[in-house]
C-alpha cells in the first residue's frame, strides 16, 4: 500500500494493518450553503475506494478513485476538490430491500456488480472496534503539488449495520494497483446519512 499512497501521507493502520475500503452508495440533495440543490449536480450514484491516513495526528481518508455518474459533478469535484473523480455509468435498484448496484468506469478498464442488504439490526461501533476505526473519519486528505490538503468533514456516527452482499465483479481495488487478499470482505449498510463538508484547505506542519 505504501507506494500507492503520496509519501507526504503517512498510512494508518488498525492492528498493524491497513485497509482498503470499496463504497458504493448514493448521493442526494447535494448543495452549498445557502444555495439550493442544482439539476444534474445534486443527485447521482457514487463509488469510492479509500483507504486510511493519519497527518499531525488527525486520521481521515485518502481517495484512490472516486466514480460519479454525473459529469458536472465529477469536473466540480476535481477543480474545487483535487480528487480522482472519474465519470461512470451507474445504475442502483432497490429490489424489495436487496440493492442491485452497477458500475462502469467509461475510461480505463474499472467495474463494480454486486447486490447487498443489511441483514442484522442498527449497532453503533464503539470507539477502539475495527467498525469504528474505518467508519468514524472527519475529514480527506489530498495531494496537489507535493502539498498536503485537508478537507474536514462532519457528520453524525454511522448507523451501521452488518450485511451480506453477492460480489459478481469488482475491479476498481486493481484499477487502483490493489490487489486484494482472498479473505472474506468486511461488510457494512448504512440507510441514510447527512454529511457537511467544507473547502479544502493546505495543511500546515506544526
């Protein structure tokens, strides 16, 4: 993991290990503050493969790719952003409970089928579990130029559920130059969350 990741961002790791994540989801009333939500840039399916970083003693993640099935979002978030968003064709049913979600990067060989539902009750992970390692991380980091950026996030603690899911393709970890180990993945559902973000700004050593 070490090379895939700029070297000004150290790796964090939860039990001597990293992680990589691979989340699918769906984006909804996206705007600015104070300004409502726009047509084509508001609503749209998004994947993202991350994994975990730590600068100055703050942990947040660090973005290998980021799919959006919307291209103005997808310019938006690389001009403002500096992330690797890239612009995809992405279908999500709700199938009875069970989501059938689709992903197919229209540059370069990256696609995700798999379809998932919760299948235990909401439990909220306490701070020193694996779960609440991965998912409680307020704030991203990106690089541009040699220099670090911080964008910090807020939200409140995810609702998580263990899931199961049928996995019938997935090659955006390898797209990225990560090959994963033949282990059973870590599995998580989350009905709904609301998310605030603000601009990035460079992060300055102490």
């Amino acid at each position: 993991m070490r090379h895939l990741v700029p070297a000004e961002l150290p790796l964090d790791t939860f039990a001597g290990q990293c992680w990589l994540g691979v989340a699918p989801f769906h984006m909804s009333a996206i705007h600015g503050r104070a300004l409502p939500a726009f047509p084509g840039i508001s609503a749209f399916p998004e994947l993202n493969v991350r994994t975990y970083v730590t600068v100055g003693g703050k942990g947040g993640v660090y973005f290998f790719s980021l799919d959006a099935a919307s291209r103005l979002a997808v310019w938006a978030a690389k001009k403002f952003f500096k992330l690797p968003y890239f612009y995809a064709g992405m279908q999500v049913q709700d199938n009875a409970g069970t989501i059938a979600y689709t992903c197919a990067r229209k540059s370069g060989e990256a696609s995700f089928e798999a379809s998932y539902k919760p299948c235990a009750p909401i439990r909220y992970r306490g701070p020193g579990t694996l779960d609440h390692w991965i998912s409680e991380r307020y704030c991203l980091y990106t690089v541009h130029d040699r220099k670090v950026y911080r964008a910090e996030i807020h939200h409140p603690q995810w609702p998580l559920q263990d899931a199961q899911a049928e996995i019938g393709v997935n090659t955006v970890a390898a797209a990225a130059g990560v090959n994963l180990p033949e282990t059973p993945p870590l599995l998580h559902f989350a009905k709904r969350l609301q998310v605030l973000i603000w601009p990035l700004r460079l992060v300055v050593a102490d």
